[in-house]
C-alpha cells in the first residue's frame, strides 16, 4: 500500500466528471488521506462550488472545467492540473452522458455522444495521464453501473428505463476497464471498477437494500486503491 506524500509533494487525484454524489464522496475520501483534489466537469459553476467546500473542510481541491468528450479540451485540462498540482498519482471517472435511450431512433450523434465519454473521454484522459501514472505507480478507478452487464434483466431494464445508450456505453466501459488492467499492470498500474447496482444516496443510515449511500462506494474505491487486487466489484 502507498500512502499520499505531504507537503509539496503530495499525491494527486483528478475527479473526472465532479458533481454531487459518488465523486463528491470520493473527493472526500481521498481528500481526507492526503491527495490533493483535480475536480473536472463541464459546469464550471458546480465545480468552482464543490472545490470552495471541500477547501472549507480544510482539504486542498481546484476546479477545472472541461467538456470530457472533447480530447483536446481534456489533453488542456491535464496539462492545467499538472502546472497546479503536480504529478497525477490517480485518476477516478464517473463521467458518463445519457441520451440515445431508443436505439431504433436514436441518431448517429447521440449515439456517438453517450460514447465519447464513457470510451473516447476515458482513453483519452489515460493516455494525457498515462507518464504520470506510470511514474507513480498510479490507478485508475472507474464508476460504472448495472446496466452494463450482459443478462437478460439488465437488457430488459435498460430498454424499460429508455436507457439503451447507456447501457452501451456501460457495456463498453466495462470491457475498456478489463483491457487496460491487463495492459498497464505491466507498468505497475492499477486499474478496477466499481458496479453499482443500487441508487445512489448521500442520506446517512439508511437501510433499504434498493439503496446505497455514496460514502460507501467512495469507501469501496479507497479499499480497491489500497488492496490493488480486485478488477471489478458490484456493490
């Protein structure tokens, strides 16, 4: 286990696709042990929000904004969070789209978009953070979700839920996250996902089982970061 360095060269975490819940919660968690905060996501507003907060609770986080569908406007952000914070140790995305819910109408365009992010925005930010990562002996922690599986409920879901594009896209991050555990682990590169199955909530105490509170699956993903073993975990 590695643990966050202090003063001018602690370790650093971009959040890509920030808003409330999971990535808040994650920001918390990995704020709370050391590393410094990248918070990434398209509203600038809810960004600059999340990282005036978070530096309320005493834990160094900047906003960046960024469209992380767009390679050029994540290679810039990247090299933004570098001049800022240093070397990027980590990386965790819960940056996803929605849209092509109806595959039989759905557009080229927005089936191209729900992608871009969960694919060409993921790839893309690897391969900006990729050195960094490599000289940290860095990781990449993924959110994902159920519809990603391959069964007949999560198929039945996705189209019930008007969620189609989603479900692909699921799909698809699901196998990138297999691909690049086997790939980078050669240069000693952590990669793993969480699945969550359940809606999220940022209610405390809660005991319905169709529930999970959003601190718990940030406690998921520093366990996975701590133990380095588990390629994909449902919770």
């Amino acid at each position: 286990m590695d643990s966050p360095q202090t003063n001018g060269n602690r370790k650093t975490i971009i959040i890509g696709g920030f808003g409330p819940g999971i990535s808040t919660a994650v920001a918390e968690q990995f704020g709370s042990n050391g590393f410094s905060l990248a918070l990434i996501g398209r509203n600038a507003e809810r960004v600059a929000a999340g990282a005036k907060e978070l530096t309320a609770r005493g834990l160094r986080a900047e906003p960046f904004a960024a469209d992380l569908s767009k390679p050029e406007e994540i290679r810039d952000v990247v090299s933004k969070v570098r001049a800022a914070l240093g070397s990027i140790s980590a990386l965790q995305w819960t940056a996803f789209s929605v849209g092509a819910g109806d595959l039989t109408t759905a557009s080229a365009d927005e089936i191209q978009e729900v992608l871009a992010v969960a694919v060409g925005g993921l790839v893309t930010t690897v391969q900006a953070i990729l050195p960094d990562l490599a000289a940290n002996k860095g990781s990449l922690l993924v959110t994902n979700g159920g519809l990603a599986f391959f069964d007949p409920q999560s198929d039945e879901i996705g189209v019930k839920w008007n969620a189609m594009g989603v479900s692909v896209a699921n799909s698809a991050k699901h196998k990138v996250v297999a691909l690049l555990a086997h790939k980078l682990k050669e240069q000693g590169i952590y990669v793993g996902e969480v699945v969550v199955t359940r809606t999220v909530t940022t209610v405390k105490g809660n005991n319905d089982p169709a529930l999970i509170e959003s601190r718990a699956v940030a406690a998921k993903f520093w366990e996975m970061y701590q133990n380095r073993d588990s390629i994909s975990v449902t919770v």
